[in-house]
C-alpha cells in the first residue's frame, strides 16, 4: 500500500482465492453430501457468502476503488475464523467416519 501496488496485489490475492476456494469448497460440500454432514447447509451457506464477497471486492477494484486495511482485516478474520472454527468441525465429523 506504501509504494501504491495495493490494488494490482490485491486483485492477483482475490484472483486466486476465488480460484482456490471455488475448488475447494467444491470439495468439501462434496464430501458432506456424500457422508451427510448434519451442519452442510450452513456450511455452504458460510462459503456462498465469502464467494458473493470476494467477486463484489473484485467489482470494487475493477471499478477504481482503493483497496483498505479493512479488506486485509475482512479477508483475514473470515478465512482463520472459518478454518479454525468451522473447518474443525466437519473435519472431527469426518474422521469419526474414518476419513483422513
């Protein structure tokens, strides 16, 4: 942000996490469906929520909008709160059906 690249990084970052989540959470919703995990609709519901906001984050940047520490900070706290909370979860409801 000091040296004014924010923007032009942080569309490769948003590029690549739409990219990276689309595919993994493709997978992970397919192994709920396929060991009927009991919280996957909230679950799902969790991952269109941060796709719906990365492609308006997108739009933003497109558009000319500056890039905030706000974006970092949302961007942060959604993905270590999700894989630290919500992630563990299905993970222990995975294992207990023996996969690793």
């Amino acid at each position: 942000m000091q040296v004014g690249k924010a923007n032009g990084v942080m569309r490769k970052i948003l590029s690549d996490l739409a990219d990276h989540t689309v595919t993994h959470f493709s997978y992970e919703e397919r192994l709920f469906k396929q060991y009927a995990y009991p919280d996957a609709a909230a679950h799902q519901s969790a991952h269109a929520s941060l796709v719906t906001q990365i492609r308006e984050l997108q739009k933003q940047l497109e558009g000319g909008a500056p890039i905030s520490i706000k974006t970092f900070s949302f961007l942060t706290k959604w993905l270590t709160g999700h894989i630290m909370k919500d992630d563990q979860k299905y993970s222990q409801f995975l294992r207990a059906k023996g996969i690793q």
